[in-house]
C-alpha cells in the first residue's frame, strides 16, 4: 500500500479513528445496558465492540507496518527494542500533542462557545440557554483538568522509554508533591490552588478537607480512589 498518497493515509487515520471509537462507544453502551437490568444486550455491544477493535488493528497495522510482528523469534534484542521504542515515541507524540495543542484549543474554544452562544441565548432567560451555557462550561473546566493528565501520561511514557534504552528503571519519587492527589482510576490530578469549585470545594482547599462523597469531576470516582502524587522518574538500575 501506498501510503505516500495523501488521500489514502487520511482515509485510513479516519478509518482508525472511527473504529477506536466505536469500540469506546459501544463498552459504553454495554455498562449502560449492564447497569438497566439487560446483561445479553451488554454482552452484544461488548462483543461488537471487540470486533471493532480488530478493525481498528488492521487498519493500524497498515499505518505502521514497522509495528506489525508476526514472530518474535527472528528479531534481535536491538530489533525488539526497536519496534517497542517506537510504540513510546508515538505515545509521547499523541500525549504531547493533546497537553499543549488539543486540549488548551478545546477548552479556548468551549469558553469562547459558551460567552457568545449560550451566554447571548441566556439574555432571553431561555432554559435551552442554560442547559448550553452548563454544557460548554462544563467542556472547559473538563479540557482544562485533562492537559495535566496528558502531560503526566508523556512523562511516564518518556521515562519508560528511557528504561528501555537501559538507561535506569521506571519508577515513582520516593516523596509525593505537597498537596496534589491523583485519581487511581484516570489520572486526573487534584490541585488545591484551584480546588473543584463546580462541586463546592473552593480553591485553597486540601484535598485532607474535602468532604468523603465528593466525587472525580472526570471520572466520578469515589474519593478513596486518590493517592498522593507522586512524580514519575527515572531511578538507577
């Protein structure tokens, strides 16, 4: 396949994209399903949804053929290592991309969305308008609180990749940073300089303070789902 053409390479990204997120969207539907009594139907959309990840698959390994092993058997350690140093330098690239680029364009964009649609709407006291201007304050505050994680996600890829160049071993400060607390279930780094004041707790408070039922406003996980943060690094082999 010819990948230098440009159309093919932007239809086969395309066709990536939507069969990762078909894949999503249906393990989505299948918790749905789960949690409203129906577990056949949950095991159906759990089932398609593999069956788009194996989509999904073929049409990355058309993307990166230099990804595609058949059998590790030939390869030399510095031909695996290859192969495993690149998954981390387009994992670092992705990550990269949505902490700097993605993620503050977004939250720009859902603010500048809220002030000159929702907002004007709302001068006419509409409930449609405050449903919106909810939903792109909502979109901000969630693009904002996702650029740390991505950028936390880069740092371990980056060191995880520096361990496999044999440069040290993967691992965690011994100290946590004073007063940040990190969701087990998706990363998302509580700060108390900004607090979570969408959910009453206002900035400057510790995370010691917040009260037992507050919830992840990412993931709404409990909050005996964080633990101090705790910087990823590189330590000696």
């Amino acid at each position: 396949m010819d990948l230098s053409k440009p159309s093919t390479l932007a239809n086969l990204e395309a066709a990536f994209g939507g069969e990762s997120m078909a894949n999503r969207k249906y393990l989505f539907f299948a918790d749905v399903a789960k949690k409203l009594g129906h577990p056949e139907l949950a095991k159906l959309f759990r089932d398609t949804a593999a069956q788009e990840t194996e989509h999904a698959f073929a049409h990355f390994r058309l993307l990166h053929p230099e990804l595609v092993v058949s059998d590790k058997e030939p390869l030399s350690d510095e031909q695996k290592q290859a192969v495993l140093s690149r998954c981390l330098q387009l994992a670092i690239e992705g990550e990269t991309y949505e902490f700097t680029t993605m993620y503050p364009e977004f939250a720009a964009q859902a603010r500048d969305d809220r002030d000159q649609g929702a907002e004007a709407e709302f001068k006419d006291q509409t409930r449609e308008s405050e449903e919106h201007a909810g939903v792109f304050q909502t979109a901000a505050k969630n693009f904002g609180l996702l650029s740390p994680i991505e950028e936390h996600h880069a740092k371990r890829y980056g060191v995880a990749l520096e361990a496999l160049e044999g440069k040290g071993t993967a691992g965690e400060a011994d100290q946590p940073i004073t007063g940040l607390w990190i969701c087990k279930v998706c990363s998302m780094i509580y700060d108390p300089a900004q607090g979570d004041p969408d959910s009453g707790i206002a900035a400057g408070t510790p995370f010691e303070a917040i009260p037992d039922d507050w919830q992840c406003p990412i993931c709404g996980a409990r909050k005996a789902s964080f633990v101090p943060y705790r910087e990823v690094e590189l330590k000696a082999a």
